[in-house]
C-alpha cells in the first residue's frame, strides 16, 4: 500500500524569487511579450510552481508592479530626507528612477497601458499621489531657498510636472527610435527647471550641467 503525501510546500521565498525574475523580464522586453513559459524557462522551474502562487499572468503583474512602484517611492523617499539642494534632488530622483526602470527601454509604461489598463490606471493614480506630494515638497523648498521664483503656483506647476513625466513616455508622440528615453527625462528635466529657477537657481544648474557634462 502506498502512502500519499502532501505536496512540499513552497517557502514564500519561492513567491519573490518568481516575482524578481518577472520583474526583470518584464521591464526589458515588455509586459506583453514576456509568457509564464518564459518566467519558468529562465528560472529552471515548471510553469505549475509559478501558478502555485499566481493564478494568472495578470495577477503576476500586479504585484510585480506594485512592488516597483513600492520600492522606488521609497527610494525617493529616502532622497527627499538627505537634505540635499532641490535641484540636486530632482537629478538624484531622476537617475535612481531610470536605473529601477532599465531605462524604460522596452516601453513598459506603454504595454502596461495598452494591455493591462486597470493595472496602469491603478498605478498611475498611486504615483500621482506620491509624485504630488514630492513635487510640491520640492517646490516649496526651492522657494524658501531663493533657489525656485517665489510667484510660483505650486500646485499647477506639481500637476504640469506630473502630466509631462508621464506624457513623454509616449512613444506616439515621442518614439523611441528618436527620442531614448534617458535623453527625454535628461531634457524634460532641464525644460521643467529652466522655467522655475532664480539667477541664484540657474547657477547651480548649470554647474550641475557642466559637471555631468564631463563625467
């Protein structure tokens, strides 16, 4: 007579071992075109050990979104509390977002809203909230700092910044082909700052610039 066992269980572990490869896979070839197939082929595993904890792709990707979004707030969040000048943070914010997003070069963002568009509009509506108020921060302190004009209206400028880090990853408007993404954040950034700045602002800009520059 043969005894049954139970299955083994997989440690939790398993669960973000999946989510971290996934998380890889997606950001440099695309939501859509990364299967379950091929999760389970570069982890050496069977597809069923994958839907032992997800019982879809989409689900997949929930998480695998939720945990970006999570880890970059909170990289951001670490930025905004190391005290450095606001123009200095918004680079540091910018070159540890690229590095988390591969430099989005296989359009994520656009996959994710074509394909998945609950997800993305549940994504975006949280980076709104986190962007708003890390933005409005910034602003505030650049104006307390004579670094950012005082007359300006920090709410509108918050949203307007929002709606164009979002807008050119746009491949409609701005393909890849022509516009690299790290070149597009390089200049919407400069675009977003050359509007704000004080003479005292645009000095250290432009050091900043110059120093870049020759890196």
């Amino acid at each position: 007579m043969f005894l049954k066992f139970p299955l083994l269980y997989l440690p939790p572990i398993m669960k973000q071992k999946i989510i971290n490869k996934a998380i890889d896979l997606f950001l440099n070839l695309g939501f859509k075109s990364v299967t379950m197939d091929d999760i389970a082929h570069e982890m050496r595993i069977s597809k069923k050990t994958i839907y032992t904890h997800f019982k879809n792709k989409t689900e997949l990707i929930k998480e695998t979104t939720f945990q970006v979004f999570e880890t970059i707030s909170h990289g951001i969040d670490c930025i905004c509390e190391s005290n450095k000048n606001p123009i200095e943070e918004l680079y540091e914010i910018k070159k540890f977002v690229m590095f988390h997003l591969r430099n989005d070069k296989s359009s994520p963002q656009y996959q994710l809203q074509k394909y998945y568009p609950e997800i993305y509009q549940n994504m975006t509506r949280k980076q709104f909230e986190v962007m708003q108020e890390c933005v409005l921060r910034n602003l505030n302190k650049g104006i307390s700092s004579d670094l950012y004009r005082s007359d300006l209206d920090v709410e509108f400028v918050s949203r307007i910044y929002f709606l164009g880090i979002t807008g050119i990853k746009d491949e409609t408007i701005f393909p890849f082909e022509k516009f690299p993404k790290i070149d597009l954040m390089e200049n919407y950034l400069d675009y977003h700052l050359r509007g704000i700045v004080t003479s005292k602002g645009l000095e250290i800009l432009n050091t900043i610039k110059n120093n870049k520059d020759h890196e």
